[in-house]
C-alpha cells in the first residue's frame, strides 16, 4: 500500500513559479509511471506531466516548456517545478502513481495563479 500527498501549492501571481512535492509513504522502487494531473472548476481531470520507469517524460502541450517533473529516488518524491504560471493553471493538482501494487493517488493541492 501507497499513500501519497502533495505538498507546495498556493497562491502566486502569473509569471510566477511553484514546485510541487508528492511524498510516497511506501516505496516507489516498483512504480512502473508517476504522473501530475489537474483538475480545474467545471472541468475534466488532466494530465499534465507524466515519467516512465523507462525513463520517458511527457508534458501536456499546456505544460510543455514551463513545467519539470522529476523524481528523487532515494526519498520517494516526485516533484513538478512550474514555471511562468499562468491564470488558467489555476486548478487542483494531484500526483498519481502505477506500480506493481496498485493504482494510487494523492489528495490533491490547490494552485491559484490570479493578479
């Protein structure tokens, strides 16, 4: 079993920037992807960034060039660094795990980006 749960949201104005942490309470060594996916008011959960155990790294077209995922294996995070924010990625952010286990998410963390 995996518990997860991001940490870093907040408020921040466009142009600014946030990193997310996602703390895994189990080990990560099995996962076969961690993902970040959003969800904003009124609309469908997305993904927005996503790492293989193969090492293959996926970005949504809306975060490509801005966001940055990456993992610390010795400390069972995954992380999204974000970039020149931008009022429409105003959302809940969730990280999400595959492994050989299950199917896990996180609670989600609020990011507001509004003047």
């Amino acid at each position: 079993q995996v518990r997860l749960e991001e940490s870093g949201g907040g408020f921040v104005q466009p142009g600014g920037s946030l990193k997310l942490s996602c703390a895994a309470s189990g080990s990560l060594d099995d996962f076969e992807a961690m993902y970040w996916y959003r969800q904003a008011p009124g609309k469908q959960r997305e993904h927005v960034a996503g790492l293989t155990r193969r090492g293959t790294i996926a970005y949504s077209d809306s975060a490509e060039g801005r966001f940055t995922i990456s993992r610390d294996n010795g400390k069972n995070m995954l992380y999204l660094q974000m970039n020149n924010l931008r009022p429409e990625d105003t959302a809940v952010y969730f990280c999400h795990v595959l492994s050989g286990a299950g199917n896990y998410w996180g609670p989600g963390t609020q990011i507001t980006v509004s003047s």
